[in-house]
C-alpha cells in the first residue's frame, strides 16, 4: 500500500515483444514504489519475463502512443510518475536525481536527457532533453508519434542521464523510421501541411545539418553521421507519404504509404545482400553522405529527373540513400555489427 503522504513514485512502460529488453530496463527501475506494464498484446515472452517484477500488468490493442501512456496512468496511484520505454535504463546517477527530486520537489515536471546507445556507442552529441518524470496531477500524453506530456507549469532538468538502447539492428532502425513517418504523414495531413515541392527538396537536409552539424553529432563519428542522414530520411519519407495520400504522385510504388514501405524494405533487403560483395566500404561518414548527395544531384539535374515533377525528385533522393544504405550494411559487416 502506498501511503500518500510520503513521495512515491510509479514507473509506467509500454511495451510489444520487448523479450530481450524488458528484463534489464525493469531491473534499473526496481526502486519504484509501483511498476505499470502496458502491453500491446505481445506474442512472445514479455510478459512472462515482467509479471515477477511488475505490480500491474495491462494489455490494451495499439492505436497510438500517447493512448497507451494514458491508459496507464489511469492505474497509478503513487503521487510521482516515471515513464521510460523497454529499451531504456535509469542509471545510478539519474536514480538518485530522480529520488532527490520527488523528496524536494522544486517543479512538478523534469526533463531527462537520453543518452542514446547506436552501433558501437553511446552518442554524446545526439542526446534529446524530454518530460519523463511528472507529479501525478493529471498530466497527459498528446501527439500519435514521438508523444509528449502536455506540461504548463515549470518545467526541471535532472542532469542524470537515461541510458536508451535504440539500436536493435541498421534492418530494425530502417523500419521504425518507415513506421514512425506513416505516423507523421498523418499528422501532416491533420494539420494540411508540410506536403509541398520545397519541402520535400530541403527540409531532409536541414534535418541532416542540424543532427550532424549543429548539434556536433559529427563528434561521435561514423555512426552519428548514419543516424543524421535516417533523421532526413524519415522527414522526407513522411513528406512523401503525405503527398501519396493526396494522389499527388504519379507512380504505383508511391500509391500509399503501404505500397512506399513495402517497396523501401524490399530494396533494403536486397542492399544488405549486395553490402557482403563490397571489401572496402567508407570508412568516412561525411564522406559517404557527400557520394550520396552527389548521386542525387546526378540523377536530378544531370539525368532530367527535375524534369520529372515530384516524382523524379523522390526518385533522385532514393539513388543516393539507396547507395547510403548499402555502405552502412557494408560497414557493419565488416565491423561484425548487425
């Protein structure tokens, strides 16, 4: 029983087949007072795994993030919520902020910084600053992708860091961004934006030059480059799939977002069969996103596909990123990295 007039705290997690994850981001968390597992009807052993650790388990169908973190918090009777996904861990250090917090509250919302895990390392140039912890007054997620908590009054900063294992493979990576960007298109096309020529020719590379520039992602190397240049993918995919709602692209493998992913992932798979013939892939992520951004302008300005409207601009973008690709599954098998 949690006594109300003592500082609790409640972990609230999301998850769907997160086997191989869940165990260890349960075990960081083990100092709560109440731990909520809200599972998308998982089929593999998540659930088995968490039940030990878990004070409540819910299963809900999926419909959009912020839908699932809400029904939580319905449950959570301690007077602190935390919220981290299966593929995050609270270190030492932000667990001791996060208690010291909660005792001696100066805020009723704090940041946390993500420190993300990618390829080979931690990328201390790619960290993003996000409300994960919240008094329990009535806060709620909007947005269907990339959720935020919907906070007015002051906001902290714990500087403690938590530690986020996104990488789960470059194949897995490639397909969360097709996926998060059908989320994205819709919201676009909610809002009637976003879904022009000028866009679609700029906003990828702004997206690029802000991750690897402007944040110094270059810093971290090689795979803070990879990650830049997918950030731009994801922002051009969900203009394209906008525009693909709006019948705006004249070609049956741009018809719907279903038909631009199951086009995408064939041609990724097909890549990382042709990465294993390549003995010298780059070695130089800048370099390679240069190859790349070359070959698009090749196939836009020299080759006519500008003179190909909206479609010979996406098919431009997808000759460089097609080259990216195959590079990056070139590097990770030679580094003997999945």
């Amino acid at each position: 029983m949690i006594d109300k007039n003592k500082p609790s705290l409640a972990i609230v997690i999301p998850t769907y087949n997160e086997e191989n994850y869940i165990l260890d981001a349960l075990k960081s968390v083990s100092f709560a007072d109440q731990i909520i597992i809200i599972d998308s009807y998982s089929t593999d052993k998540t659930l088995e795994i968490a039940r030990p650790y878990c004070t409540t388990v819910l299963e809900r169908n999926f419909d959009n993030f912020s839908s699932q973190r809400n029904a939580a918090i319905e449950k959570v009777t301690a007077n602190w919520i935390l919220f981290i996904d299966a593929d995050e861990r609270v270190s030492e250090e932000l667990k001791a902020q996060i208690l010291d917090a909660i005792s001696r509250p100066e805020h009723k919302a704090y940041k946390i910084i993500q420190l993300h895990y990618y390829m080979d390392r931690f990328l201390h140039h790619h960290t993003d600053r996000v409300i994960r912890l919240v008094k329990n007054e009535g806060y709620r997620f909007i947005g269907e992708v990339h959720e935020h908590l919907n906070v007015t009054s002051s906001v902290g900063i714990l500087k403690g860091s938590l530690l986020h294992y996104t990488y789960k493979g470059f194949t897995s990576y490639l397909d969360k961004k097709m996926m998060y960007s059908s989320f994205q298109a819709k919201e676009l096309l909610k809002k009637n934006k976003g879904h022009n020529y000028f866009l679609l020719l700029v906003k990828p590379n702004i997206r690029f030059i802000k991750s690897a520039f402007i944040k110094g992602g270059y810093k971290d190397g090689y795979p803070a480059l990879v990650v830049a240049q997918i950030n731009g993918l994801g922002v051009f995919m969900r203009i394209t799939k906008a525009l693909a709602a709006k019948n705006k692209l004249k070609d049956s493998r741009f018809e719907s977002a279903e038909h631009i992913d199951k086009f995408l992932k064939s041609q990724h798979a097909q890549l990382k069969i042709n990465a294993k013939t390549i003995e010298k892939p780059h070695e130089n992520g800048l370099k390679l996103k240069i190859i790349a951004s070359l070959l698009f302008y090749k196939e836009y300005i020299f080759k006519g596909g500008i003179f190909k409207g909206k479609t010979g601009l996406i098919n431009s973008y997808l000759t460089g990123h097609f080259y990216f690709v195959e590079q990056v599954y070139a590097w990770l098998d030679k580094h003997h990295l999945e």
